[in-house]
C-alpha cells in the first residue's frame, strides 16, 4: 500500500479471514486464493501480478 487504508477478505485454511492493511504494508496472495478488497480511506496501491516462471522450476 503507498497511502490509505483497506479491508481484505481471503480464505485461509478453508476459512474467510478479514484483515486491514495500511500504507507501507504488503501482502501477498499464492495463486488462485480468493480475495476482495474494501477501500476505508483515499488509497493509492501498487498490484502486482507475476505469472510462474517454467524454467525456475
């Protein structure tokens, strides 16, 4: 997150967790994870997508 605030919702071990992140932190989702996010503030965030890499395998 580079400013602003969020409300996720993600499921780990099979169960729905919420979690907030603020400005300066990060989270990472392992592919196919479900998610949504919940602006609570003016937020500006930086999404990445990196696809698996066959020859790093």
């Amino acid at each position: 997150m580079m400013s602003g605030k969020v409300k996720i919702k993600t499921v780990i071990d099979g169960k729905e967790v919420f979690v907030e992140i603020g400005a300066g932190e990060v989270i990472v989702f392992p592919e196919n994870v479900p998610h949504e996010f919940w602006a609570l503030e003016q937020t500006v965030d930086l999404d990445l997508h990196v696809l698996v890499r066959e020859d790093w395998l």
